[in-house]
C-alpha cells in the first residue's frame, strides 16, 4: 500500500495540539513512533474515525494533484501580495474607498470643465462640451497612473436626443500607455 506523508501544518489545531500533547507523554521513548511501536497501536487512515476520512483524502489528493503540500500553497498565495495593492488600487480608482479630496473648475458658462482628486485616489477628469452655453458635454477624459507606472485614459463621448437634450448614450474607450 501507497503511503502519503501529512504534514503537521495540514492537520487542524486540535489535532496538532494533541499530537504535542501525545508527544510530551512519550515517557523517554525518542520518537513518538518508538512509543506508539512500544505500545503496539495500529494508527493508520483506515483505523481514524470516519469523520477524518473525507478530510485526509482530500489533502491526499490535493498533493497528488498539485505536487505541493496545504501549507506550500498557503505560503505561495503570499506571492500575490502585490497583486492585492493592485487590486486595491483599481477599486479606488471604481468608487468612494480611501482618504482623498476633490476640486472642481467650472468654464464661463458655470459648466464643470476639471474634476481633480487627490489623495489615497488620484486622477483628474477633464470635460469638453460640444455647445457650453447649453451645457452639451462632447466628451470627459479620466487620467490616472496605474500602479505599474502606466497611464491610463477612460474617454467617454456622450450623444443627446436631438428634442429633448437629454443624454441618451456614452461611448467609453480605455486607452492604457
């Protein structure tokens, strides 16, 4: 029969806590083994309570499967830490997350035409209009640097119902350089 070696880190706590428990009372015996051996248990998979079957077998599989123990592949997703700030930064740059303050400009006609932030969220919007008198907006421009150095463009056109004024669709393009 096949053996897989589990590692006392895939075990929960209350396991490991009871194999150190176990091993403090090896009364002189070297190794836990030697005791268990002296004692002539038989602990093996099949011997453990069904309960523990499922949860065993999963961690076998999972080895054949990955060639890596849990806690191998516990320590490799702290690899993707810096994916997490990337993450983090790209919410911020989607919503209201962060500490950060807004300043708006406004053109002759009291239309916004700049929307700068700073802080935790970093980005202007610039806004254009078609007819600024009547407050047609032709298109905005979000600028921000991702965290990879990039610069990143978000252009929206906007279109109107010709009777009302009123928008009626906004074209977004995402330009990355």
């Amino acid at each position: 029969m096949a053996t897989t070696k589990i590692l006392r880190e895939d075990l929960a706590f209350e396991i490991r806590q009871l194999l150190v428990d176990i091993e403090n009372s090896r009364f002189g015996k070297e190794t836990l083994a030697a005791k268990i051996e002296e004692l002539g248990l038989d602990i093996t998979v099949e011997r453990l309570d069904d309960s523990y079957q499922a949860l065993i077998q999963a961690l076998v599989d999972d080895k054949e499967s990955t060639g890596k123990n849990v806690i191998e592949r516990i320590e490799d997703l702290t690899a993707g830490a810096a994916d997490v700030q990337d993450l983090k930064t790209k919410i911020n740059m989607l919503g209201e997350y962060g500490n950060f303050n807004e300043v708006f400009s406004y053109d002759t006609s009291g239309n916004v035409n700049k929307h700068t932030v700073t802080g935790d969220v970093a980005f202007t919007i610039d806004y254009v209009y078609t007819d600024a008198a009547n407050g047609i907006l032709n298109y905005s421009e979000k600028k921000y640097t991702d965290p990879e150095g990039k610069n990143v463009t978000i252009k929206k056109i906007y279109t109107y119902d010709s009777a009302t004024g009123n928008i009626t669709g906004i074209s977004t393009t995402t330009t990355i350089v």
